[in-house]
C-alpha cells in the first residue's frame, strides 16, 4: 500500500523533543482500514518512507484517530529539516496476513485451532 502526501514537521517537546510529520486523514482513514494486516501491536504501523532522496523504515505512532509519522534526527539532518518545514512524504506500508488468533483450551491441545476448547 503506497502513498504520497505532504505535510509540516511538527515538534513534540516532551523529555525528549520528537518530530513527526502528521499524515492527512483521507490516507490515516486507509491505514486503519488495513491497520490488522500491518500493525504488529500497540497499534503502530511499520513503514518505508522516503523525503527527498533518504530513505527510512520507522512506524506510524497512532494519535487523535489518525497517525503521525516519526522524523529522527538521521532523517532530517541530511535534509536540513527542523520543525516548520513543509515536506512531501512518500511511504509504503507493508501488508501481512493476520495473524489467527490462539485460544487455549482445558484439552489436550494447545495448537491453534484446536478442537479441544472449554
């Protein structure tokens, strides 16, 4: 799943200061429809984003419905990003088949769809 979108670099000032770029609603509201089959928890979604020429892998923290998008520092050094800029992103979110569920019976079995479930 690929998208393309621009956005500004926001600064979170917490103990430490982050910096994200906040992706527009119309592509959070497709992330979610697939978030299943790419979160691997918490609900953060693993990416491939570039910005300009660098290239990175990071996830989207999920925030106020939809989902922000982390900037390190060796993102936006060689860009010269700081907080206010404009950028347009481009980001691939990889999809996986969800994972079944387990359920644990009081059988003999553990396996995953076992028959054997109080």
């Amino acid at each position: 799943m690929e998208f393309e979108f621009s956005g500004r670099v926001i600064e979170w000032r917490g103990p430490s200061p982050y910096y994200f770029v906040r992706v527009p609603d119309e592509e959070s509201a497709d992330i979610r429809e697939v978030a299943a089959m790419a979160t691997y928890g918490w609900g953060v979604i693993p990416v491939e984003a570039w910005i300009g020429e660098v290239a990175f892998e990071t996830s989207l923290f999920p925030k106020d419905g939809g989902y922000l998008l982390p900037l390190k520092v060796a993102v936006r050094k060689p860009s010269g990003l700081a907080a206010g800029d404009d950028v347009t992103v481009r980001m691939t979110v990889h999809l996986h088949e969800p994972r079944p569920r387990q359920v644990r019976g009081h059988g003999t079995s553990d396996r995953v769809g076992s028959d054997n479930v109080a």
